[in-house]
C-alpha cells in the first residue's frame, strides 16, 4: 500500500478500555512527529486516586495547548477541551470478544511483571482489583454499548472533526502502516 500524507495534526483516540488507544495514539503520535498525551496519565493519582475534575481539566488544558498532538482517552471531564482542538478522531470500534481479550492479556502480563502503570504513582494491576465493581472489567461490560451507542451521535453533532472508525485492529493497523511518516526532520 503506497504511503499518503496525514493532514491533521491534533487527534483523540478514543474507545473502550482496554481497546488499545495508548499503543495505538503512541504510534500516530510517532508517525506524524508529535507529542502523545495520555489522558489516564492526567487522571490517576498515587494510590488510585483519581484527579478532581478541576485538576484534570488543567492539566489537560496544558497538554493540549500546543499546535500539534495525538492524546487517547474518553474522559467526559475534559472532551469539550479535547475535542474543541482536535481535528480528527480515531475511533477503535472493536467486537467486545477483542475487547476481553485483550483485557485478559494485558492484565496478567501486568499482574505478573507489577508494571508502574503511570510513572510516580506506584499504581500496579492487582488480582484482587480484577473482579470488584470498581475495576477496569466491571468498567468495560458497564461502559461498552453505551459508547458503541453515543459515540455516532457525538461525532455527528461535531462536524468540525474527521472521523475514523476502525472495527478491528487489522483494520486500524493497515491505515497506520499507510500513512507517511513525518517529514519535517
């Protein structure tokens, strides 16, 4: 697939937990040259505390205030600043049964190897935080269809922004390989 340019300089990647935005945003942001923000990063304090809404939309004011960067996340706290300075949106769309998967991988790597998730918090994928109503699964079955539901709407109703929605992760690969890399060095 021959390579094509990428006009847009300031995406949201957004999907369900676990769908694969950090890794997928870190790659765009690094195929066009631009810094990566990773909102859970903004989010998620020492001892799984999370930033009030106030923190969080400063720090996300000041992650956003340059020209040019691709951030991940679907934070509601903060998608009028994301998305009043994005132009494009990557939206990974994927089946749930992809979706657990990948959970389910991620998850015991990172119990098994006490991966730091967010540099300086100290917060690690416990066992005992897998299946309580507050972890990332519960989080997943509870949020999954509703954003598969809200998502057309909210795009539709900002125009501004150039969608692109993947419904499986080879699909979403293939577009990425068929961008142009940066060509400002």
């Amino acid at each position: 697939m021959a390579e094509s340019p990428f006009p847009y300089r300031r995406v949201n990647v957004v999907g369900t937990s676990s769908s694969g935005k950090t890794t997928f945003a870190r790659a765009l942001a690094e195929r066009l040259g631009v810094p990566h923000v990773e909102l859970d990063a903004l989010h998620w304090e020492p001892d799984w505390t999370e930033a009030t809404p106030e923190v969080m939309r400063g720090r996300t004011a000041a992650a956003i205030s340059g020209d040019a960067w691709v951030v991940d996340g679907n934070y509601s706290v903060v998608r009028d600043l994301v998305w009043a300075r994005a132009e494009a949106i990557v939206w990974l769309d994927y089946p749930l049964p992809t979706i657990l998967w990948r959970y389910a991988s991620r998850t015991k790597r990172r119990i098994r190897s006490r991966e730091e998730l967010w540099a300086g918090t100290g917060n690690r994928e416990r066992i005992r935080n897998v299946l309580g109503r507050d972890g990332l699964l519960w989080w997943i079955l509870s949020t999954y269809r509703r954003r598969r539901r809200d998502y057309p709407e909210r795009l539709a109703a900002a125009p501004h922004l150039v969608a692109f929605r993947f419904r499986s992760p080879d699909a979403a690969v293939t577009w990425l390989d068929g961008l142009a890399p940066n060509a400002e060095d």
